[in-house]
C-alpha cells in the first residue's frame, strides 16, 4: 500500500487482529513502518490487540517498548490494559500485576477485570482478591466482581468465603440480571 496516511494502515492491521489472524496484523505493522508511516496511538492498541488474540505475550512487551523509546508515544491506560488482557492470558499474573502496580497511569476496570479473570482460570487466589478489592472500588455495583469472585473461592474449595461473597452482594443491593434474547 503506498498511502502515507496511518488510518488505512490502522484499520488494516485492527481488521486482521479482529479476525484472529496476530501475524498479518503484525506484518502489516512492519509494512507500515518501511513505508515511513508513522503510527499512533491507535495504531499501537490494534497491535496489542493483534497481540493480544495472538497470545503474544513478549511481543506485546515489546511493542509497549517500541511505541514509547522509539515514537515517544506514552501509554494510556488502554494501551496498559491490552497489555495486562495479553500477560494475563498468557498465565504471567506476578507480570500483569506488576505492571498495574507501577504504570504511570490509574489502573482502570478493564486492567483489574483481566487480571481477575485470569485469576479464575489460573487458580491464582491471592491476586484475585488484590483484583476484586480493586474493582469494587472502581465498580461498587458490578454484579461480575462478586459472582466471579464466588467462583473463584467455590472453585478453590472455600465455600464460605463463596457464600459471604454472595451475602454482601445481596447487602449492598447489587443484583443480576438475569440473561435474555429477544425472538422475532
């Protein structure tokens, strides 16, 4: 492509990264960047989505890297969370967490909900509770927190702290919504 503008640069690798395919977002990048096309910000959080749906962990790192070094681009706490999103699926909570703890930005719900979320499936119990207190101070109302919270405690064989988990969301007034499709 010879456009020198970033957006048709951008929405081609954040299409390819939509659709799973982390290489040919990720070499598009590399095009992008041979052809003297500057990315931005945006361009940066497609490639860590690229990334992210990729599993690409190190590359991620990386690209967090590059974007500030080499474009002098700061990080904003979207950029942090597809990063937290791609470590903690990768399994590298101590990392994840680390980073929450000493980016530059406030860490926002998404950042603590990936962290939580793989806390579940990872088994990683002391984080989720580091997680959970951070999101119900962000969210004091979000009925996820506290039911994957539950789970997490009913999974790891601690029922009780499962059940006063769910008796001080019922205190507090948080409730679910149960789910709905609506048919034509």
């Amino acid at each position: 492509m010879q456009q020198k503008n970033v957006v048709p640069w951008t929405s081609l690798i954040s299409a390819y990264a939509l659709h799973g395919e982390a290489a040919t977002a990720l070499e598009i990048f590399g095009q992008m960047e041979l052809a003297n096309v500057r990315p931005d910000g945006i361009t940066f959080l497609a490639v860590l989505k690229a990334c992210s749906h990729g599993g690409l962990a190190d590359e991620a790192i990386r690209y967090v890297k590059k974007m500030h070094e080499y474009y002098g681009l700061r990080a904003t706490s979207d950029h942090y969370s597809c990063l937290i999103d791609v470590l903690s699926r990768a399994g590298r909570l101590s990392e994840a967490y680390k980073i929450i703890s000493e980016m530059p930005v406030k860490a926002t719900a998404k950042s603590w909900g990936a962290l939580l979320g793989a806390c579940r499936t990872h088994g990683e119990m002391e984080l989720a509770e580091i997680a959970a207190r951070a999101l119900f101070e962000i969210e004091p109302d979000n009925p996820a927190t506290y039911v994957l919270l539950a789970t997490i405690y009913a999974n790891a064989g601690r029922q009780e702290e499962a059940n006063i988990i769910r008796s001080k969301m019922k205190s507090v007034g948080v409730r679910v919504d149960p789910g709905g499709s609506w048919v034509e």
